[in-house]
C-alpha cells in the first residue's frame, strides 16, 4: 500500500542518507537532460523502452489505450510572466504524448476555478480513465518556509486555497475515483508568503493523490522563457514514463533543475497514500 509522505527542500529529487534526511547529490543526473532559456516548446517524443504494469497491491493498473483525463488551468499574468505559454504547451503536448485527453481553461475567476475542478471530476467516470491529473499554473501564496503552496490566484486576485482544489477529488466529494490515482501539479509564481498552514497529509479521505509543487523564484518570475521545472519534467517523462513510476521520476525532475540553476525553484511533493504509477503508454 501507499503511505503517506511528505518531501520539501530547494530541490529535493535526490535519495536519503541512512539517517532519514534528504541528500542533494552533486553528481548531475542524465547529461542529456540540458536546461535553457527558451520561449519555444519542446518537441516531445516519447521513448519507445517499455515495461510492464500488472496492477498489483503495490502498483495501480494502467494498461488502458487511454490513460485518463488531464486538465490544465493557465491563470498567470500573461503580463508578469509570459513563458506560461510555453509551459503549458509543453505539458499539454506531453500528457497527450502519454495518452492523456486534455482540456486547457485559461483565466478563471476563483469561483471559475472551483467550478472547472467540479465539472472535470464530474466527467471522469471511473470506467473509462486509469488515473487524472490536474496542472494549475498561476499566482501563488506560499507557506512561510516557501516549501508548500498555501493558496492560488484567480483572475480576480482572489486566492483560493490548495486544499479546497484538492479536496474536490476526494473519496467524499469525488467517490466515482475511489481507489484510482489522482495527481496534482501546482506551478506558481511567488505572490507572498501566507502564515496559512496546509497541511493536507492529515486528512484521511485524501488518499491515492500525488501532489507536487514548484514555486518560481528570482530571475525566473518574470521571465519570457519556459520555466526550468516544466522542461526538466517533460524531459525526464520523455525518456523514463515506460521503465519508473511518477514519485522516481518527479525525484529525478527535481534532480535535474537543482544541478541546473539551484536558486530559481522551491519544490515540494506529497505521496498521500500513493502506490506505484506508471504513466506508461500503449
């Protein structure tokens, strides 16, 4: 079974040491793997190495042509930071790559953005998907050590909380996806810091959810470039979705941006009683 976990640091996609505590390894990770700055999208292609999902204890069964539905919420300031774009595309190209059907909403009010979160649940009939994903990229307010996001923007500068998102998909709110995988990718640009605490890993009816988070910091949160996180993550998809399971690769993710540019990205995960998921086409 899953359990539940929590991962924060600057960077974190690295292994512990026998102590418990998370390691950044200096060694860079897949060479191939090159960040830019750039305001063109990536041309995805997916690795054709593949292994096999069975579905165990362990594992959720993903062996379906169509792996889920995906929705992806594009709220930044196209003023502020104009690489949103791009990240989007990027992300878009990437989950149809991997056999994902994918709706982009653009510019939604906060009570816009809870009424999306609602009508994509509502459609995901369990029957018909294996997993769904949520990206949300926008404004944020974060926690006080900038680990967690706290709250994000709508277009009417009011901020709605992450757990109010999550919950949406709950086994409560959402039971037709009971038991299936849900995952979460929140990408912010940094607003404020928030004293709100959020800390969702104690609610027991968030279960079988992946939630992780990259907050842009510094020279990143204006720029006209893609950011570093959503290209090292479509990269590293690329080229492991059919041999690792999503927690392995959002580690090597982080892996990649901190050997490259260490200063422009907070990141943070929660495995809420995740088991293994394969993003692994058919």
């Amino acid at each position: 079974m899953g359990t539940c976990a929590s991962k924060s640091a600057l960077c974190t996609g690295a292994p512990k040491s026998p102590e418990g505590q998370i390691v950044i390894d200096s060694t860079p990770y897949l060479p191939r793997h090159f960040l830019e700055d750039t305001n063109k999208a990536l041309k995805i292609k997916i690795s054709s190495e593949r292994r096999p999902t069975d579905g165990t204890p362990t594992n959720y069964p993903c062996a379906g042509r169509t792996k889920g539905t995906a929705l992806i919420l594009n709220n930044s300031n196209a003023e502020s930071r104009k690489g949103a774009t791009v990240d989007v595309k990027n992300v878009s190209q990437l989950l149809k790559a991997i056999k994902f059907k994918t709706k982009i909403v653009n510019n939604l009010k906060a009570n816009e953005i809870v009424q999306s979160i609602d009508s994509f649940a509502k459609n995901c009939k369990a029957k018909d998907v294996d997993m769904c994903v949520i990206v949300i990229i926008g404004d944020v307010k974060c926690t006080a050590d900038h680990n967690k996001l706290a709250e994000i923007s709508g277009t009417d500068s009011k901020f709605l909380p992450i757990v109010d998102i999550i919950e949406r998909l709950s086994d409560e709110q959402c039971p037709q996806l009971k038991g299936k995988p849900k995952v979460f990718f929140f990408h912010g640009h940094y607003y404020d810091e928030s004293h709100i605490q959020t800390d969702y890993t104690m609610k027991l009816s968030l279960r079988d959810m992946f939630i992780a988070n990259a907050v842009l910091t510094g020279k990143m949160q204006k720029q006209t470039m893609s950011s570093y996180y959503i290209q090292a993550m479509c990269k590293v998809f690329m080229d492991e979705v059919y041999e690792k399971d999503l927690e392995s690769m959002i580690q090597n993710v982080e892996q990649v941006v901190y050997n490259h540019d260490r200063s422009t990205q907070h990141t943070h995960y929660d495995n809420l009683y995740f088991k293994k998921c394969y993003f692994q086409a058919t």
